[in-house]
C-alpha cells in the first residue's frame, strides 16, 4: 500500500469535505476557533507539520499549545488596550490597588 504523500494530501481535498469543511484553509479555522487559539498559531503549526498531519499531529499540537497560546493571546490583547486609569486626571487616586 503507498503511504500517502503531503502533496497528495493538499490536491485531495475530499479528506477536508469528508469531514464537513470546504477545503483544508475552513478546516484550519475551524480548529482555531474550535480551541479557542489564534488562527495565526494554527497557520504556524499546520505549516510546520505538513498537511499530512492535519488530522493527527496538528490537532495534537494545538491541544498541547492551546493554554498558552490562549494566554499569549490574552496578554498581547491587555498590552494593547489602554488603561483606564491612565485617563485620569493627575492627583486623582484609583481606589482598585
């Protein structure tokens, strides 16, 4: 029996249609909001292993990874999002701390 080559994987798009999704790009996001992970970490790891993985070791680096990239996520949304309390007049005390 051949073993199945990535580029096989990538022309045969009935292994993502097989599965309810319009071609390997819908897969793909579905995964990222199916764990809650930026797509943009799915992409990373998705291009890393190979389409041959998609339904395998992909998924199995996204639950792996899923924590912190979740928090990566979290953090990077805080550093971007300005703090009220910044907006306050100067001498004014915040009584939150």
């Amino acid at each position: 029996m051949d073993q199945t080559t990535a580029e096989q994987v990538v022309t045969d798009m009935s292994i993502y249609t097989d599965n309810g999704h319009a071609n390997r790009v819908a897969y793909l996001k579905s995964l990222a909001v199916e764990y809650g992970v930026p797509y943009k970490n799915v992409i990373l790891a998705a291009s890393l292993l190979g389409p041959i993985e998609d339904f395998d070791g992909l998924v199995t680096t996204i639950q792996d990874h899923a924590d912190y990239w979740r928090q990566e996520q979290a953090a990077s949304q805080r550093e971007q999002t300005p703090d009220s309390r910044s907006e306050l007049p100067e001498g004014t005390h915040y009584f939150g701390d």
